[in-house]
C-alpha cells in the first residue's frame, strides 16, 4: 500500500494524469475486474486521504532544502 500511496504522490498536479488514471491502477492493484466496487470506493477514499498525508509530511521534511538536498 505504502508503494500506491507514494507513487500517487509523486503524480499529484500532473494534469495528464487524470483521477480515472489513479482508479484504474487501483483497480489493478485491487484484482482488476474482481475488485468490487464499494472496496474499490473505499480504498480510493483511503488512497487520497494517505496521499494527502504523505505530501502534508514531505513538505515538512523538504523544508529549508533545495531538490532533497540540505543548503550550506
């Protein structure tokens, strides 16, 4: 889950990679066809509140760094 999560994060504000992107690989991820719809639901409720999370926690991380990196 961990994996989904951060990869979602990563794509956050990429206009070309649409919510029915995200869906359809959690869809995937899920068992593809199998996956029911209100699991498939929850989990992608679950998915945009973890994402949020994850990037509330990177901003912090990243603060007073350049790309990842520490300044002089």
């Amino acid at each position: 889950w961990h994996s989904i999560v951060r990869l979602a994060a990563s794509l956050v504000g990429y206009e070309r990679v649409t919510r029915a992107d995200g869906l359809r690989l959690l869809r995937l991820w899920m068992g593809g066809d199998a996956a029911r719809r209100s699991e498939l639901k929850r989990r992608y409720r679950d998915l945009a509140r973890d994402v949020h999370a994850y990037n509330r926690r990177a901003r912090g991380r990243k603060r007073d760094k350049l790309d990842g990196f520490a300044g002089d």
